[in-house]
C-alpha cells in the first residue's frame, strides 16, 4: 500500500500542507460535491483535460470580445451554482475540506484565518480537492 505524499500550495505568502483524508470524509465530501455542483464540474476541476479548459480562462493575451464572453460564462456558471448551493452545508463542507491542512506547520482557525481572504479560501478548497481526488478522477471514467 503506498501513500500520497503530501501537497505543498503556497498562496499569498503562505504555506499549505495538505495532507492525505481517512475514507469516510473522503467519500462523505465527493457525495456532496457531486450532488451539488454535479459530475461536469468534478471532471473540468479535476481531469487534465479540465485543467487546461481552466487556463484558457486565466491567460492574458485575451481580445476584449473574448473577456467579455468569458465574464459572462463565468457570471452565468456563479448564478448556477449559487442557486444549487444552502449557505449552512456549504459552509460545513468548506471547513470541513480544510480541516487537518496546516498553514505555515500550524493549525487553521477557520473563521480568523480567512477573514477577507475569500480568493484564498477557495484556491487552497480546489488545492485540497485535486489532492484527494485527482488519482481517483483520473483513474475513472469520469475523467475522460
């Protein structure tokens, strides 16, 4: 039986280890993930093919016809998944995932540490996520 090595992020001048969940949170969480954001997502976040459709999204080099059509996208996708979304279980799940990561070899406090740093909190959510998911994603059918 081999391990995963732990995931070194490093966001806005901090360290993250994340480290590897026990089975139970990890097929508690997919379970939730899947039936509220849906399988598509899971696979655009998660598979390689996914991942580059994301970085088409960050380059630099776009005409403004392109921006505006991916703000857009972007705005219409937020709306989706905020409607599907119960404010209580979200944030559940959030700390949740993020429990057991260690910033800078300490201990979270959720509620201090991310106070007015949403964008972190949910770059080091998707760190986390591709971390425990990315081998099964990978593996199965749902990545391709």
């Amino acid at each position: 039986m081999s391990v995963k090595e732990p995931t070194i992020e490093k966001l806005n001048g901090n360290t993250y280890i994340i480290t590897n969940w026990g089975v139970d949170k990890a097929l508690e969480t997919l379970v939730w993930i899947t039936k509220t954001f849906g399988e598509g997502l899971i696979t655009l976040l998660f598979s390689e093919g996914g991942e580059e459709t994301l970085k088409q999204f960050t380059k630099d080099d776009k005409t403004s016809e392109e921006a505006d059509a991916e703000k857009e996208l972007i705005a219409d996708f937020a709306k989706r998944v905020i409607d599907r979304l119960d404010a209580k279980e979200y944030v559940k799940y959030a700390k949740l995932i993020v429990s057991g990561t260690k910033c800078n070899a300490q201990d979270i406090d959720f509620n201090q540490h991310f106070i007015g740093s949403m964008g972190e909190l949910h770059r080091l959510l998707f760190a986390i996520l591709k971390h425990q998911y990315s081998d099964f994603l990978g593996e199965s059918g749902l990545a391709d």
